[in-house]
C-alpha cells in the first residue's frame, strides 16, 4: 500500500452519521453532511446518502459538481454566500444556498427566470461570531425584498457560530434564532420549513437544552468524520474517532541529539526553533511534511512525540517504539489535518468499503476451502513436548464442563506457557479466561460430531443425512481431523468478574453458543460490543502467536498444522496425540502433571 496515505474507513463514517442522526433526531432535528473536509469525495458522499442523509452541503460549486458528475443523489447546498461573479452556476449547478446579500439573491433570481428554475435560499442571521450573517435589525427589510423575487423560493433562515469567533451556540443564541423565526412567519404569513441553528460545534448546546425550540436543522462536517465536538476537542460518546487515519514510512531512524549542534538562525519557514535537551534520542524522519498537511492537527497513535516538520518531512522522537526504516506510522487528525490531507495530491486515498455479511462469508469459506488443501500437505516435525493439564496449573481459569468425562483440558507445554500469561493479562482487567476445550481423543471429537448431528436431525426431519453431515461439518471438524488431537488448539472465552457474565460476543448466550456463521471472527452484522470483545479474546492470543480459526471466534490454534498454514511455517511441530498415547502415559505416571511421550 503506498504512503502517505489516507486510510478512509467507510464503515466508520457510516456509522458517525447514522449515530448522530438517530440522536438529533430523537429532538426533532434533521442533518444535513457537511463534505467540504473531505474534499467531497463521491465515495465518501454516498456513504452519507446510503446511511440516511438527503441533503449533501459543500462550500465549493466545484466540489458539488464533482458529487453530480459522480452520480451522487442528494439535494446540494452550496454553504459559502454564492460569489456574485458565479451565480448562474449556483442557479445550474446547486439545489439550494446559504446568503446573506440581496445583490446576489437578486441575480440569483436573474438566472432562475432565465433558465426557468426555482433556487431555494437559507438567508443567515448574525448572532455574533461575524463571519456571513444579515444583522437582526436588517432582516425584515431583507426578506420584504426577498419574497417579491421570481425563481427564489425562501426555505428558512440560519446562523453559523463558533467558526470565526469561536462564539458558543448557547440556549440564549438558539432561542434568538427561534424568536426570529416565529417573528417573520408572523409578520409575513409565511412557513419556514428549515432553521437551521448550526453545525458540529451545536452539540453540547443539543445534549444540555431541554427545548430546542424551532431549530430543526444542523449542518455538520467535523463531528460526522472526526467524532469530535469542536469547542472542547472533546470525544462524542459511542462515535469513533479514527474514520480517517494518516499513514507516512519511516525513511531514516538513528540515534541523534536532541538539541541542534552549531550557530541557530531563523529555521525553513522563518521562525527561531527551540529544543528541549532531553540527550541521545532515537530520531526517525517520516516522508510526509507540512506541504502535505497541516502537521499540528496530526496525534500520533503509538507512543511517539512529533519534534517538527518541513516541507517533506516530519521528525519524531520514536521513544521505545519498535520502529525501523519502512515502518509505517499512524495518525489521527484534526479537522485542519483532515482538510489539508483530503486536499493534498501527494497523499494516495485509501478507501476501506465496508463489507456485506454475504461477501465476507463468501471470502471466509474460500479462505477455509484453501486452508483445508494446505493442511493436506504440511509435513509435522514432532518436537515431542508434553502435555500438561490447565487444571494442575495455579492459573485463574474457568473451565467449561465437557461432555467427555474425567477431561483434564490437556494442552502442549508451549501452549501451557501462554494460556499463563494470557490469564495473567486478563487478571488486570478483572477478567477470566474461560478454557472451553483443548486437547480433545477421536473418541471426544466423534462424540461432538454425533451430538450435533443428532440436534441438527431432530431440528430439520426433512434433511437427508448428507445435507446433515453438511451442515455439522460448517463447524465441528471429522473425528480425526481436529487440530484438538494436537494438544496445540484451545477453545476459550471470557469471563468479566465485575458485570459475573461471560463477555457477549455476539452468538452466545453465557457459554451457550448458537452455531452460525456470526461465529465467523469479523462477521459485520454484530453488535459493536461484540465486536470489541472479540478483538479483545483474538488480540491476548494473536500476541502469544496463536492463529484464530477462521470460522468460529473462540478457537485458536499454535504449533498444529492449522498454525503452521496460517504462518506460513515450513512444517508444524505438534502433530496428532492418539488416545491409546496419553492414555498410557498417564497410566505409567499417574501423579504426574506432564504426560511425556
Ligand atoms: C463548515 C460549515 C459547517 C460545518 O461545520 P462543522 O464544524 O464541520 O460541523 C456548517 N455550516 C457552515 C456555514 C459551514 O461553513
């Protein structure tokens, strides 16, 4: 993937405005998206739409222009007071326009009787910020003129605060604008189908006010994309905040002082750099500078201090992050960030489409059917390691019960180890490891195989027994072709000690588990909850170098040849424990907690 780069995660976005939606909804406000952030791009402007949104706004005609070439469908809002010199475009190009002058509203007029259109006009109201707005005192007079005009029709009225300023839409402003509207409808015997009481920075005046009086409409563009509320830089809860990620490549990485070594003069953009002596640092260069984005709108994601930047680079002090030249590094960004790197021509757009439940099913299964082939051929270096019981460990486990008898959850040495400090992590975060299986006999594993298949006959009397030899083999592997017989492959959950549940993963009721094809790991039709837990159970494993199967979210997989495939290793070195084995070297050393081979 080349860098810099813009990783635009759609789903996220996707979910910010349907997440917003819902919420100004509940008060009787609708939302209009902002895309001049992102430099309207279509596909970002049709996640919108798809997620809800009918009104796309933009501050540029030639970026509403670039949404219609592309086929986007929505009604466009041109958000900047229309350029007088550009308002035959406004009229062809534009559905509707925020102004604040009469001489432009008049020409606008103009070119809708001349093309035999009816623009619809938001006129903005000043309440303080002083960027666009007609003075109180004036609008009247404004509208008296506005009404007499063909081809405008007026929609409503605005205000735009906390941008120029940084002035707060308190409750006070907001019912001045409220106060205004019922003022003019009744003056002129008019409807105001649109009040629009701001933009993303209108937030905590939405989530305090008890009555939000006649403002039904938002315009918003940060807090959709950033999930950010603008005046404290704060978070919205439930919204993410990395929809966007910046991504530059580590070109050089040494130790270095921390402080120049020489005469100091005015630096490449005329200012007098300062250093603070923190000694010898580990110094890396980024290929990414100010002339492709705003740098101080940029927060690194892993532990690295950003020193400066020019024009191409930007220097960071790597600290004790495991970085090396090629490394990627992630930000990120604040809105001055976002718009210079959605502007900027050096930085490649990645967009990460969100997947349908079918599509990622599909890829599992042809993933699965490849894993299987693969499987059939690794060689098995067996490196004769033991078989420890979890249960003789002093570990915090919980174990689920077996429908073998006497089940001593045996697993591998190495496997032992790890299940230690994976428990030991999730003792921090006053959680338990729930050990669900391990290593499991042909016997065990046939035993599994019938139980289900017994279930699914009696559920569908209809199928044969092929459609139900199918349908079990979705999920539970033939007797002698589970990676259980290894001793490498553990089934686990987790416990949360606080709420005395198991954690939801999406598919299970406690230890109950609906065998379905949510239980593929990433399923997108989970519940965000679900989704952080399964990141969580598949993160504590995949840092011990464990493998998550690829169809159910619980098995993981180390040492076996399912690993071995997965990591594309030369040969796996836990091959297949029988019964007759490990039962003879538990009867040869029957006080014994490891069974040697
Ligand atoms: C940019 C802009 C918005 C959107 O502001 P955000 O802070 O991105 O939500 C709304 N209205 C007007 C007039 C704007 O210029």
């Amino acid at each position: 993937m080349p860098t810099p780069r813009i990783d635009i995660n759609l789903s996220k976005i996707a979910h910010n405005v349907k997440t917003l939606s819902s919420l100004f909804r509940s008060k009787g406000i609708d939302i209009i998206a902002v895309t001049k952030g992102v430099c309207a791009h279509p596909h970002i402007a049709n996640i919108l739409v798809k997620s809800g949104v009918k009104i796309l706004a933009d501050s540029r005609i030639a970026n509403i222009k670039k949404m219609r070439n592309a086929g986007v469908k929505a009604t466009f809002l041109l958000i900047r007071t229309p350029m007088i010199s550009q308002a035959e475009s406004v009229v062809l190009d534009t559905d509707m326009s925020l102004n604040s002058e009469l001489s432009v509203i008049k020409r606008l007029s103009k070119f809708s009787i001349l093309h035999n259109k009816i623009h619809k006009i938001i006129l903005m109201v000043e309440l303080g910020d002083l960027r666009e707005g007609i003075v109180p005192s004036q609008l009247e007079n404004t509208i008296k003129k506005v009404l007499t005009l063909k081809g405008i029709e007026l929609k409503g009225i605005g205000t735009n605060l906390a941008c120029f300023s940084g002035v707060k839409p308190t409750a006070e402003k907001m019912d001045i604008l409220s106060a205004i509207a019922i003022s003019i409808e009744k003056k002129f015997h008019i409807k105001l189908s649109i009040i629009s009481g701001g933009n993303s920075a209108n937030y905590n005046w939405f989530k305090t006010t008890k009555d939000v009086g006649r403002i039904n409409n938002l315009r918003l563009g940060e807090s959709i994309f950033l999930g950010y509320e603008p005046l404290t830089g704060k978070p919205i809860p439930k919204l993410y905040q990395d929809a966007f990620m910046l991504v530059a490549e580590v070109i050089e990485l040494k130790n270095k002082s921390s402080v120049p070594n020489g005469e100091i003069g005015l630096d490449a953009f005329g200012n007098k750099p300062k250093f603070k002596d923190q000694g010898i640092i580990r110094r890396a260069i980024l290929a990414m500078g100010v002339q492709d984005v705003m740098v101080t709108g940029l927060t690194p994601k892993s532990d690295i201090e950003i020193l400066g930047a020019g024009g191409d680079h930007i220097i960071i002090n790597a600290k004790k992050e495991d970085l090396k030249v090629g490394s990627e590094v992630s930000f990120t960004l604040k809105y001055g960030a976002l718009v210079t790197a959605m502007n900027s021509s050096y930085i490649f757009k990645n967009i990460i489409t969100p997947i349908s439940a079918k599509e990622y099913c599909a890829i599992v299964e042809e993933k699965d059917r490849l894993h299987k082939k693969k499987i059939a051929i690794v060689t098995v270096k067996e490196d004769h390691s033991p078989l420890i019981s979890l249960q003789d460990s002093d570990f915090n486990l919980i174990f689920e019960k077996s429908i073998q008898k006497n089940y001593r959850y045996l697993v591998r040495k190495g496997v032992f180890e790890k299940i230690g400090r994976i428990s030991k992590l999730l003792d921090n975060q006053g959680k338990k490891l729930i050990i669900r299986s391990a290593w499991r006999s042909f016997e065990h594993q046939q035993k599994l195989w019938d139980q289900k298949a017994s279930y699914m006959k009696e559920k569908h009397p209809e199928k044969t027994i092929e459609e139900i030899n199918e349908i079990v083999s979705k999920f539970i592997a033939p007797k002698k072709q589970s990676t259980h017989s290894t001793g490498g492959a553990v089934d686990a959950l987790i416990y949360d000690l606080q709420t005395k549940r198991v954690l939801d993963f999406g598919t299970n009721d406690g230890l109950h588990i609906d065998l379905n094809e949510k239980c593929y790991p990433k399923h997108p039709d989970i519940s965000e909850e679900a989704k952080k837990n399964r990141k969580l159970l598949m993160k504590l494993f995949e840092d011990e170098d464990f493998v998550c199967d690829h169809k159910e979210y619980w098995h993981f997989d180390y040492g076996n040849i399912g690993w071995a495939v997965e990591k594309n290793k030369e040969y796996a070195c836990y091959g297949v424990l029988e019964e007759s084995f490990v039962q003879s070297a538990v009867l040869s050393y029957p006080d014994k907690v490891f069974f040697y081979l």
